[in-house]
C-alpha cells in the first residue's frame, strides 16, 4: 500500500511538471537534476523506481537496500557501471542499470548524493569482538582492521573506500557474503575477497552490525567532486577482474 501511494504521488509529481506553462522546459530541468529518474526509473520502469527501495530521500529501507543519501557522487555512478557489466550481481539492480545510459547513471548519482545523510537511530555497541575486529583487525589471521580503509567513525577513506556508518547491518553483512562468493568483482586488489574470507559469517554479521550502527555524517567536500573519470589513477577504483575462485573450505564455512 505504501509503495503504491508513493508512486501515485510520483506520478502526480510528473504529471504536474508536464502540464505547467514550459513544461518542456521544467522537464528538462527536472530531468537534468536526477529526480525524475529516482522517481519514475526512467526506462527501467516505475516498478524499478530508486525510491521504491531506497525511499524518497535515499535512505534506504533498513535490510537489504542500503542509504544513497550522502554518498560520494562517483562511487554511486561506479556502482551503477559495475551492475550494467556484471561485476557487482543482483538481478534487479543488473536490469535497472542496463536500462539508464551514461548521463542518467550521472544523474541520479549526483542527485542521491546531495541528499542529507539521515540521522543515526541508535548508537554503536562500545566493546566486544566486533568493535576489535573493527578498529584492530586480527593480525595473527593476517586480517586488516576495517578502520584503516572505511574510517575510525565508518567515514570512509578516500576515494575507493565508502562510508559503512549508517547502512543497514543486513545489506552490509549481505556484500560480505557477496565478496566471499566473488559474486562482487570491483576492487582489482582483492582486498575485500581476502577480508571476507578470513571472517567467519557471525564475525561478519557482528562487524556489520557494529559498523552499520555507527553514526554516519556529512561526506568530505573532496570526495563529493570526485567522479569515475577523475579515480581512474587509483588501481582501487573498480577496474574489472576476471572471477576469483571461492575455496571450499571459505563455501563450506557459510
């Protein structure tokens, strides 16, 4: 019912720009801005709608559609590219981005990442493994601590490396998952399929849960300029990379 009344009142919001005086005019502006393609899903389809997963302001739905708002506008567009290549697998997302040309993909990248990044709803836990694995890593397991790339505070640093403070716990053990099973191809180090793999998946689900709960704020200025174009220097920033094969014993352990 909710879904429905929000695309009802989408529809509305279109039909409005396309009967006021220049029209064409306000369309194009609407256009340009990517709100019209979060609101309709351009030729992915109403259906497809952003918001209708990631809500009116980019914030996510609390599970598996992680917030939009305030992400850095070219790690929004990357992402899009690598769902259009395969490179990052979920058939919705896959068919959503195939549909939305290069300008579109901008578009609404930009247009989510200007939205305010939502209020945290509850503190992060102050002690336990999770916040150990976290801000410490395990060095007798060789494994990095998730601060030294995504920030003491879930931040992010730099930027390939994206803010995990306030995305839902479910979707980021969920691309933990992903990154063990290589069913997500965008970080040519491998970095994350090292990670991902030294972690067992309740270590997972407690380091999400940890980070995800952390209190996300505003983006860096710096970041917020940055785009594909200007990150193809960084050997990080989603080049694609043939499948990695998963052991089975790292199978076996899920």
């Amino acid at each position: 019912m909710a879904r429905t009344l929000i695309l009802g009142n989408a529809f509305g919001l279109l039909a409005v720009a396309g009967c006021a005086p220049g029209s064409m005019e306000s369309a194009d502006r609407f256009a340009a801005t990517g709100e019209l393609i979060a609101l309709s899903g351009a030729d992915a389809g109403a259906e497809n709608a952003c918001m209708a997963c990631h809500g009116l302001a980019g914030e996510g739905d609390g599970a598996l559609a992680p917030r939009l708002a305030g992400l850095d506008a070219g790690y929004l567009e990357r992402q899009l590219i690598a769902y259009a290549e395969g490179r990052r697998h979920h058939p919705q997302m896959g068919y959503i981005a195939g549909k939305l040309d290069a300008g579109e993909r901008r578009a609404v990248a930009a247009y989510y990442a200007a939205r305010p990044v939502p209020a945290a709803s509850s503190p992060a836990p102050a002690s336990g493994s999770a916040t150990a694995l976290y801000h410490r890593g395990d060095p007798a397991r060789g494994l990095a601590p998730c601060a030294e790339c995504h920030g003491k505070t879930g931040e992010g640093l730099g930027p390939a490396n994206p803010p995990l403070a306030g995305q839902p716990p479910r979707y980021l053990a969920a691309q933990l998952a992903q990154w063990r099973q290589s069913a997500r191809r965008t970080d040519p180090g491998e970095v994350m399929l090292r990670i991902s793999q030294l972690l067992d998946p309740a270590e997972s689900a407690a380091v999400a849960a940890y980070a995800g709960a952390l209190p996300a704020g505003p983006p860096r200025p710096e970041l917020r300029a940055a785009s594909p174009a200007a990150r193809r220097g960084d050997p990080r920033s989603g080049a694609s990379v043939p499948p990695l094969h998963v052991p089975e014993s790292a199978r076996a352990a899920e």
